[in-house]
C-alpha cells in the first residue's frame, strides 16, 4: 500500500480498510508461494523420473550386452526392436541402433549390420565402434573400399 489516505479526497482510509487490503495481500503472496511450491514439486518429480528412466534404460543395455555375450542373438535383436523408437534420435535410440548392429554382425547378418550402423552414423557422426563394426561388415561382403572408407572416420573421430 502506498498511501494512509484516499489520492482522491486525501481522507484517510478507515483501519478495517486498511487491514483488508494487507490480508488481501498476505493472501496472495501465500497463493504466489504455494504455486512457485507446487511447481518446485513437480520438477523435482520430472528430474526424479528422468533419473529412474535412466537407470532403468542402463540396467536393460546392461542386459542386452549379456544376452549378446551368451549369443542368444535373436533374443537380443527382439528386445532392442521392440524398445527402438525410429522417430526419436536421442542417445538411449542411438545405443539400441549401435546394439543391433553388433547383433547382427555377431550373428553374421552384415546386410543388417550396415543397415542400423549406418543410420547410427548418418545421425551422430562421431561413434567409432559404429565405424568399427560398419567396417567390419564391409569387409566380410567383401566391400574393400566402403570397410576403407568406415575405417578412415575411426580415426577423424578420435
């Protein structure tokens, strides 16, 4: 409040006036501070499951990477096409795309192989063991100069 007394007529405000408006105010600064809690709360939530998310997602590569190490191949390939999301392109997609390369090159898929290894590296062009194992199956098809050319981005991306 600015002012004691009316701008217009300079008579000062009766107190029971003035004590509305102070509770009228304390009532909003309480409603201001409850929302700003309220959105506090829920960002907390969204970074508290973002971290699960996270977890979670490392505890399923995780076990992926031991079914490719049992060579249960098929298996693997299923779980990872099942949780791939084509129309995303953030790193949790770029890891599946990585593991079904390796998958499929262990399995001696190499067709497959270059299929998901180069839409990683079309993507994000600096991961090296997608180069790696791209190389790798160019080589078995015997695609001398494209394994080269694979090879020759290891080393630009290091």
């Amino acid at each position: 409040m600015h002012s004691q007394n009316c701008p217009l007529c300079s008579d000062p405000y009766p107190q029971s006036v003035i004590d509305q408006f102070k509770d009228y105010l304390e009532k909003k600064e309480q409603e201001k501070q409850a929302a700003l809690d309220k959105e506090l709360q829920k960002e907390s939530m969204k970074k508290m499951e973002e971290v699960a998310g996270k977890a979670v997602f490392l505890k399923f590569i995780e076990y992926i990477e031991q079914i490719i190490e049992e060579e249960k191949y098929n298996e693997a390939i299923d779980k990872l096409l099942d949780s791939y999301d084509e129309s995303s392109v953030d790193d949790r997609n770029l890891n599946i795309l990585f593991l079904l390369g390796k998958a499929n090159y262990l399995k001696g898929r190499f067709d497959l192989t270059i299929s998901f290894l180069f839409k990683l590296v079309k993507i994000k062009f600096d991961y090296p063991e997608g180069f790696l194992y791209l190389g790798k199956a160019y080589e078995k098809l015997g695609l001398k100069d494209k394994a080269q050319w694979a090879y020759d981005r290891i080393k630009e991306g290091k």
